[in-house]
C-alpha cells in the first residue's frame, strides 16, 4: 500500500511540473465564440482547463504585471492590438518566451495586420477552406498529417520569414528574438465540430505552450524531484518497520 501511495505521489509531482498558466484576453470582438470560454469552444476550453489554468485581461499593454507561463491572444472581430500592446507582447516573446496568436479571413484584416506586427509578418485576406497537410518538421507538427480549416487568411511566405506549417500558408512559426510565436489566421479548426478531427494538432499546441523555451526544466530537475519523493516515502516505511 506504501508503495502505491509514493508512486501516486511521483505521477501527480510530474504531472504538477507540466501544468501551466496561459494568459489570454477577455471575450472581445463580435466573435467572441470563437475563443477560450466562448460557446464555440466549449469543448477545447474544458481539454485545456483540465490540465492548466486560464487567465484572461482586459489588454496586454503590461504583461510584466502578470503572472503567467505562456500567452495565447484569441482573435477579435472590429479590433485590433493597441501599439503598446504590440510592443508589450514583443518585448514577452523577444526575452526567450512563446505566444500564439489566432487570426481569421478577410473580414479580420485589421486584427490580423495588428496581430502580424508582433512578428514582422503578412497576409493576404481570404477565405480559404480545406484539409490543409503538413509541410513542416517542427514540434507543433509531430504525429499530424494535416488539419481541418474552415475559412482563413493565407500567410506569407517571404515576410517575417515564418515555418510554414500547412500546406495552404494558414499556420506558420516565426522566432522573434529569442522566443517563438505560432500564428494562425482561423479560428473554427478548434470550434466544437472540428476539435474532434484536430485533436492531435490541438494537444501539440498546448504542448508548445508546455514547454517555455526559458523555463524548461532540466532532466536533473525531474530526476532529483522524483528521487526526493521517493527517498521521503523510504524514511516514512523504514519509521514503521
């Protein structure tokens, strides 16, 4: 029985260490379904808030003041970042950290213009609709052939030169200092009747968020957690020998 009890103990310490918590905004815009805690996203809400923490603002004009592991801006039909929102969350990734930022077609062309500043990039309004495969080798891909999109912006190849990660330029990686941003400009691939068909995309997301570029730990750090859990429940049976 002691022994099932440390090995719980060890599985919930390692499971602790991979929680985060991810910043994202308040619901704005005219589409605010389309979001973390909108009705459009209920059920990838719930797979994210299962594991980690969310917590939102009003704006990210000083992300300093907060406390958080990874930032994630939803997109906001009719709006756009401020300046010093921008240079704010430039200043966050440039210092060795990730963000992703979601985008959508034509009719955001605003907000994907602001949200593109961040990382010196652009793209061409649009509405283009299909499974879109893989053309990438980094992380966020492993394991996916492709994904589900309903209506997006295209990205461009040749500006903020981005990683393209599908084959139809509506998701690309950019490194802005020493950090890295994901941008997507769609937002329906994780709404209610798609997240099934993207599970694996959406899982590799958050285990781009999982592991900060700064902060990740070393594997001493696990091993001389776990070592230190273990040696605890050994003094506590050697006690009731």
């Amino acid at each position: 029985m002691k022994k099932i009890f440390c090995i719980l103990i060890l599985i919930s310490s390692v499971s602790n260490l991979l929680a985060i918590t991810i910043l994202t905004q308040t619901a704005q815009g005219s589409r605010a379904d389309l979001a973390f805690n909108g009705s459009s996203w209920t059920t990838y809400t719930s797979m994210v808030t299962a594991q980690h923490t969310l917590v939102s603002v009003n704006n990210f004009e000083n992300l300093n003041a907060q406390s958080f592991d990874a930032l994630w801006v939803d997109q906001e039909l009719g709006n756009t970042l401020s300046a010093n929102e921008v240079t704010s969350i430039q200043n966050y990734v440039s210092a060795g950290n990730k963000a992703i930022l979601i985008g959508e077609n034509s009719s955001w062309n605003d907000w994907n213009n602001s949200i593109l500043s961040i990382v010196g990039g652009s793209a061409t309004g649009g509405c283009v609709s299909e499974f879109s495969t893989s053309t990438s080798t980094h992380p966020v891909m492993d394991g996916i052939s492709g994904v589900e999109f309903a209506c997006g912006s295209v990205l461009s190849s040749s500006t903020g030169s981005p990683e393209i990660l599908v084959s139809s330029n509506l998701a690309g990686v950019y490194q802005v200092g020493a950090g890295e941003v994901i941008v997507i400009l769609e937002s329906n691939f994780l709404d209610n009747g798609r997240v099934a068909a993207n599970t694996d995309f959406a899982n590799n997301l958050l285990q781009f968020l999982e592991d900060p570029i700064n902060t990740v730990p070393e594997p001493s750090t696990f091993f001389l957690s776990g070592l230190t859990l273990l040696f605890t429940c050994y003094l506590g049976k050697r006690r009731r020998v």
